[in-house]
C-alpha cells in the first residue's frame, strides 16, 4: 500500500455526519472524498428527506467546535430554554432544561445547517461528489459503483475504507450485509408523524413563545413546535397508527382539523394551512435500528443512523451521530491498523448508542403522557432540588445526556439509580414541605457515588 493511500478514506453521504466527519479527517492530515445520492443542496436547494427540526446540545456543539464550524452554525440557532407544555385547559407551563440559560438546547433547521457543513468541509479539503447514489461494492477488489439517479449512468471509484454516513436506509450497510453479518433488526414505534407549520405573525415576529419546544401532551399522542430562525415553527403531530385516534382514522385535512379543535385548541388558528399541509406531507416512520456488528474488517464501518438509528424524542440523533465522527477520527488517529480502529471505535461506541436509544424511546412516553402528571412534576422537583444540594452527587439524568458529554451509557445507568431514589423518596407525599431533609441528603450520600467529570 501507498503512502498516499494509507491516508485516503471514502464516506457515503454528505448529510450532517458526513459533512462534519470529512472535515474532522481533513484537519488530521487525510484525503477525503465524500459521495452523495442527492444534488448539492447549496446549487438546489435543500432536497432531503423529511426534517423534524434538530435539536443541537452539548455533545453536538463539542464536534462543531472541534471542526470548526460552531460560530457559522450558531448564527442559525434559536435557543430553546425548556418544554413549553399547553394542557388541554388552555394554560401553559414553561419546564426548563435546566437551571438557566446556561443550560439550553438549539433549534436549527437541517436543511440550513447542511448546506453550512457543507461548506466548510469543501473549504477545508474535501473532495465532494454530488449526484453519486452507492449502487454496487466490490469488497475483494475495493471497487465502490456510483449511479447517477439523473440519468442513470454509472461510474466506479477505488477505495480502501468506506465510511457509511448515509442515514437509517443506508446503501452500505446493505452493500455489507452480502459479506458480514451485522445482526440488523428494526423496531417500529407503532407510531407516525407529520409536519406542519406555524408562519410569523401578521407583524413579522414569532407567533408564541420562541425561546422554547412547545408540546401539547395528549396521553397516547402529543404536539410539538421547534422555532426556525425565519420566525417559523415547525409543528410535528405525532399519532399512534392503529387506533382512535390515529393515521388510521385521521386520514384527510378535514379529520386533522376536527382532532385539532378537539385536541390541540389553542394551535389550530396558529396553523392556517393545517389542511393542506396535512395533506401535502407524507407520513413519516419512527423505528429504531439495531446492529450488533458495524463494521466490515478494515474495509467498512458504519456510524450515525446508518448504525443505530432512534426515535427522536431525546434531541440526541444528530448530537450522537456527531459524537460518533469524533470518536471515530480519534480512534482512526490511534493506530494505522483500520480493522482495529474500525473495533475499537465499534467497542465504543455501540454500548452508548443503544443507551441513547433506549433514552429516547423513554422519552416519547415521559413527553406526552407525564409533563402534565402530578407524581412526575413531584419528583421532577425533588430532582431540581437535589441537583442543588448535591451537585456532585446527583444531576438530572437529562443534564446529563444533554448539557454534558459523559457517556450515554452512564447517564443511562444513574438515571436509572437516580429515578428509583425519586420514586421512593416522594411516595406518600404531595410536596417537597413533608418530605425529612435529613433522610432525603443520608439517602443521596449512601446511595450515589461522586459522579465522573466529562470526557
């Protein structure tokens, strides 16, 4: 093997993970090109696939800093303080995230933050290839087959590594399953959704609150709202598939518009195209991808949701994808041995994506079926209120995932321990004034260690 190509690796996709991946390897010294099924989103405008609007935490901002890109994606952003919960009285509550404005997540729009991600890869020396659908590999002779899904003409390129950043359909991993068992299964939610919108108001500002996720919790269902930098909101209506109500049942503009003045009163005359967007906009599935295998020796390793795709109810699908491309240009740096890197990274990694999605499928229930629960907000203020007494001992586990970057499965593993402290810490009583205080701190001593600092 060459000199040159001891440092050549070839990624498939140039979504977000692809686009901040090709320019972490760049920084490091490799020769990066990158192959994209769809058109340059900056010459067409953005094409993809359906976008819940991101959420963009900690662990996100962590890569973007590392690839430069943090300040350019941030002038997209629009903070978002907490859950603003709508209860189907008509009041509202603000939930925070966290203690203050130190502790938020952001709002950014996919479409917007590609093409930024974009940009600066091309900048830092990354060779991207529009218009180049994965179609066949030859894993033997290192032959990577590209169709042109314009006019269907094909056209080959070598490699010695390829890089699956090519989302939850993932042509590589198909490509890799004829060679490697990857132990695949996918788990429907059960569940669909779809976008709506919320323009500006008729003065040109944000019509509600828009330092906030507004969720209208329905038991079964629920609403939510992200604010986009334009004075938009992007509303999602998620909906069981079987049942009443349901896809099943609301089926036209007109059902959506019957559950919404039964269900969701206070946003129906936000949304004055409810029915035509309900109409117009496909339906979108919610699974979760498990893999027990992620790479294919040295030759291919997957990351992002081409190797563990979630529901998107933590915020955490692009924020781990990105902690994924850190990781992996890490372990890429660690040894010339690419089987071993590709290992070690899987190592890595797998354990704290299956935490994660495991987070997020929780989260959907806590979302829209215990925000508005009285022994929730019960414990959740016991929980604020031990983050405070014994802040090296106990940390939402949401803080957690979301404001820190210890490993997803550590905050998996103490929230767990953290929750049952909650449940029978507050069992019996209705507020925190019954609770012993000299019980509840002994409780906390004894039963949590010191919490690890983050990576």
């Amino acid at each position: 093997m060459t000199k040159t190509n001891d440092r050549h690796i070839t990624l498939i996709g140039a979504g977000l993970a692809g686009a901040v991946l090709a320019t972490l390897l760049v920084q490091r010294g490799w020769r990066v090109d990158v192959y994209e099924k769809r058109g340059d989103p900056r010459v067409q405008g953005y094409g993809g696939g359906r976008s819940i609007n991101l959420a963009l935490a900690e662990r996100g901002r962590h890569a973007l800093r590392l690839a430069g890109a943090d300040d350019a994606v941030m002038k997209h952003a629009v903070m978002m303080r907490g859950r603003m919960v709508h209860f189907l009285d008509g009041r509202t509550d603000l939930q925070r995230y966290g203690r203050d404005d130190s502790e938020v997540i952001w709002s950014v729009h996919r479409g917007e933050l590609n093409v930024v991600l974009l940009d600066i890869a091309e900048r830092a020396g990354a060779r991207l290839h529009f218009d180049r659908g994965l179609s066949a590999v030859d894993f033997d002779a290192r032959i990577a087959t590209f169709t042109d899904p314009r006019d269907g003409s094909t056209h080959q390129a070598a490699f010695e590594s390829l890089v699956g950043a090519d989302g939850a359909g993932s042509a590589l991993r198909a490509a890799m399953t004829m060679h490697v068992e990857l132990g695949e299964r996918t788990e429907s939610l059960g569940h669909s959704y779809k976008e709506l919108e919320i323009p500006p108001a008729r003065d040109g500002s944000f019509s509600i609150e828009p330092n906030a996720l507004h969720i209208w919790p329905r038991g079964r269902y629920m609403c939510i709202a992200l604010p986009n930098d334009e004075r938009t909101f992007t509303v999602t209506l998620f909906l069981p598939n079987e049942g009443d109500p349901s896809f099943a049942t609301v089926r036209t503009g007109h059902d959506a518009r019957a559950l919404f003045e039964r269900d969701f009163a206070d946003a129906l005359p936000l949304i004055p195209q409810l029915e035509e967007d309900f109409e117009r906009n496909p339906a979108g599935i919610l699974a979760t991808l498990y893999l027990d295998r992620w790479h294919l020796d040295g030759r291919a390793v997957l990351l992002g949701d081409a190797a563990h795709a979630m529901v998107p109810f933590h915020g955490q699908g692009m924020n781990c994808a990105f902690e994924d491309c850190v990781a992996l240009a890490e372990h890429l740096d660690a040894t010339h041995d690419r089987a071993a890197a590709f290992a070690a990274f899987q190592a890595d990694r797998l354990p704290n994506a299956r935490a994660i999605q495991q987070m997020a499928l929780e989260n959907y229930l806590e979302m829209r079926d215990r925000v508005d629960d009285d022994d929730y907000l019960l414990q959740r203020a016991l929980e604020r209120e031990l983050a405070q007494r014994h802040p090296d001992r106990f940390m939402p586990r949401y803080a957690m995932v979301t404001f820190h970057r210890i490993p997803y499965a550590t905050a998996f593993e103490r929230g767990r321990q953290q929750r049952e402290l909650l449940v029978e810490l507050t069992r019996g009583h209705a507020s925190l004034d019954t609770l012993d205080w000299n019980v509840v701190d002994a409780a906390v001593r004894e039963r949590l260690s010191p919490l690890p600092v983050d990576a």
